[in-house]
C-alpha cells in the first residue's frame, strides 16, 4: 500500500461497498419515517433544523461502519455542536486520522420536514486528507451516485461525466441559502443578483449533496455555496472531480476538505463562474 493509493478492501471488505450499503439502508429508513418525526429543533439558526431521523439515521451509519471498520475515525454531522466554530474544531480535532469517514445522514433536512423530495445521505472517506470514495443517496428517486477515486463516478451503475457549456449564459448554476445571516447570506445574495441576468437560470433546491451530484451528472452546469460544512461537500466533491469536473474555494484554491465556501463546475465555466461572484464582492 503506497502512501496515496491504499487498498480499498480490508479483511475482505470493499470501502465502496460499506458506503453504498450505508446509504442506502439509512435512505430507505429516513424515506419510511417522512412525515412522522415527533421532535423539531432548531440549531445554529431557525433555518438550520434537526429530527430525531437525522440523529437515527447518523446512528445507523455509525454503527455499520463501525462493524467494518472498527479502527476508522467518524465525523458526523449530528455528532457535532452547531456553527461554523464547532465544525471546523471538529474536523481540525480528526485531522490525524489515517481513515476519516465523513457524513451528512440527512443533507436538506428542511426540505424532508416540509416534505420536499429533494434530500440526500452523504458519505465519504478520507484517507490521510484526500477522499477517495464519495457516495450519495438520493431516496426520492432511489438514486444512488457513487465515485472512486482514480475509477471514475456512477449513478444507478451508470457512469456520468459533466455537461459541455462554455458559457455562463447557456449554463444552469445552482446555489444555496446560508444559515449565517450576518456575513455568508448578504454574500451570496450578491452573487444571485449578479449572476441571475447572466446565466440561462439559477435553482435553489436546498441540498448541497445533491446539488454536487447533479453538477457531477451533468444536470447543472455549476453551483456555489458559502458556510458549508465538510459533511456537506466531501462526497460531492469526488462525485464532481470523478466526473471530470472542477472544485476550489470561491478565491480559486483547490478544494480539500476544510474549505468552506465552495465552487464547483463542469471547469469549462469555472474561471468565469469566480470572476462573476469576485465582481459582485461575493467572494470571501
């Protein structure tokens, strides 16, 4: 095993293989719990909710792995207290780990409240920093996006590449609404009035999992959010670099897994992406 190429089975077991098993058990549970949860809290602010399906949903993938791989270090999202501060402490205080397994088990909880079929289980392991396998579930559709490092991204066995737009005016961006309202929202509220007159449209679908997903399938041509978490991008990030794709922060650095303000693209629109939300003072 070489220091950036490890083996993705140990004792037998696949790591791809336990990530997609995860996903989709805890994808099926939380799609038989929708509309039934009992308990509602808020976190970091009023639009940043939680269920006790998520917290289930975290335990059930926690468990599972911890069957497989037993030695491997857990970072998830529910397992962490809320804010910016916490998250970053979080994954700084896992940074040693050789194997990091990093988990969103609901990505768009205020969509499954309201009953928005558009949500996702997020799963990726990291080795030594790097992620080198991202899955995500999405239950809705039963659609589930699988990459590898180094073999390429899938969805239903399919493998998917991103779309061909040069241009931002023939592309479909998407983005996300921060939960900290005093600097990311003011942020990115920027970049949606500058960037809605210059591309064919903008979705606001309130998964950024998922959204990833769709850049890496080519659905969306390019999405940026601010604040997010690494819970919230790392499967998504292989999804998309699998597919052929481009990642960075909003200032143009290389994604790793502590970046929080996100760009990604199909690469043919990712310089101008960044120009545009730079001009707008979006970026940070």
């Amino acid at each position: 095993m070489s220091d950036n190429q490890p083996e993705n089975i140990i004792g037998g077991k696949s790591f791809t293989a336990v990530a997609v098993n995860c996903a989709s058990k805890a994808g099926e549970w939380i799609k038989s719990k929708m509309g039934s949860f009992t308990q509602l809290d808020t976190k970091y602010s009023m639009h940043d909710l939680v269920t006790e399906v998520d917290k289930g949903s975290e335990r059930m993938i926690r468990n599972l792995i911890g069957t497989h791989f037993p030695h491997h270090s857990f970072l998830g999202e529910e397992g962490v207290e809320p804010g910016p501060e916490a998250s970053a402490k979080a994954l700084m205080d896992m940074s040693d780990s050789e194997y990091l397994w990093i988990v969103d088990p609901i990505d768009g909880t205020t969509n499954y409240v309201h009953g928005f079929p558009f949500f996702s289980v997020s799963i990726a392991l990291a080795y030594r920093g790097q992620v080198i396998v991202g899955v995500v579930y999405d239950p809705s559709r039963d659609e589930m996006f699988v990459a590898e490092r180094g073999k390429g991204a899938y969805v239903r066995g399919r493998k998917i590449q991103v779309s061909e737009e040069n241009t931002l005016s023939q592309s479909l961006i998407a983005t996300g609404f921060p939960a900290d309202h005093h600097i990311a929202l003011p942020a990115n509220m920027k970049g949606i009035q500058a960037l809605a007159p210059k591309v064919r449209n903008l979705r606001i679908a309130g998964s950024a999992a998922l959204h990833l997903a769709y850049v890496a399938a080519g659905r969306l041509s390019g999405f940026w959010e601010y604040n997010l978490s690494s819970w919230d991008i790392a499967a998504g990030s292989l999804l998309v670099e699998e597919a052929g794709g481009r990642l960075s922060d909003l200032n143009g650095e290389t994604y790793h897994i502590g970046i929080r303000n996100v760009s990604a693209s199909n690469g043919l629109i990712h310089e101008e992406l960044l120009e545009e939300l730079e001009l707008a003072k979006a970026s940070q």
